[in-house]
C-alpha cells in the first residue's frame, strides 16, 4: 500500500496510515505509543528498534510492518 505525501519518520507514517486504517494503531504500538514487543517493523531490512523506533528517517527503502513468528 502507497501512502501518498511527505514524512519524515516511521512514527509520522504510521499516523498517516491510522487515518486510513483506524485498528491499525492498536495493532502496532501499546496504548503508551511505542512498539508492541511481537510486532516488527523494518526498513529495507534494518529493524527499526534497533535504529531510532519511530523517529527512525525514512528512506526510499520499502516499510514492512510484520508479527513476529515463534514456536516449537
């Protein structure tokens, strides 16, 4: 999915997106506004809890936001 305009960082992406997709927030970040612990965001392929979270700058890499997988 494109999101059309102009953001600077992965936060102000996925505000932009929440105004499309109201669920979407709860789904991705905890009622304090951070990551929820099993959801994983990355772009290109560097984590963006490893970079700055959702101050993370965008670039021209794509944005995948995905739950992360475990089991036995």
């Amino acid at each position: 999915m494109k999101i059309p305009g102009e953001y600077k960082s992965v936060g102000e992406l996925l505000d932009a997106l929440r105004k499309q997709r109201p669920s979407l927030r709860d789904r991705v970040l905890t009622e304090q506004g951070e990551i929820r612990r099993h959801v994983n965001i990355f772009i290109g392929s560097s984590d963006i809890k490893r970079l700055d979270g959702l101050r993370t700058p965008l670039t021209d890499d794509e944005l995948h936001i995905f739950n992360a997988v475990s089991g036995g």
